[in-house]
C-alpha cells in the first residue's frame, strides 16, 4: 500500500493480513469495516477478561500522543 496523501503516513502497518496478531491477552482483534456511528472503522479488543461489554478498548478511545 502507497502512502494514501496523509502526512508523516508510515505504513503500511500490517503487511499481511492474513497475519494479524492477536491483542495483548491473546484473543483476536474485533474489526468492522466500516464501523459504527460514521466510523471508517472500528478495532476492539475484549481487554483482559475476554468477554464483550467487560473493559473493551476500542479503537475511538484511545487517545493519541
């Protein structure tokens, strides 16, 4: 993937998809393309219990540098 016009862009970040790694505790990523609410996209990870709804990190939370 080429740089798609973004400013300091370093990507791309996963080079295969097929790939992707797993979130800190192990359990798969959660992606929706597109995501909810106007989104372009939504990345959670379930967090440390696994479980939906428990402490989900979801990628519209976090806060940048």
């Amino acid at each position: 993937m080429k740089n798609p016009g973004v400013p300091k862009w370093n990507g791309p970040y996963i080079r295969n998809v097929e790939k992707i790694p797993n979130d800190p505790w192990e359990n798969p990523y959660i992606y929706k393309i597109p995501g909810d609410n106007g989104r372009p996209y939504d990345i959670i990870s379930y967090g440390p219990d696994g479980q939906q709804g428990g402490k989900d990190i979801q990628s519209w939370n976090l806060k940048g540098d």
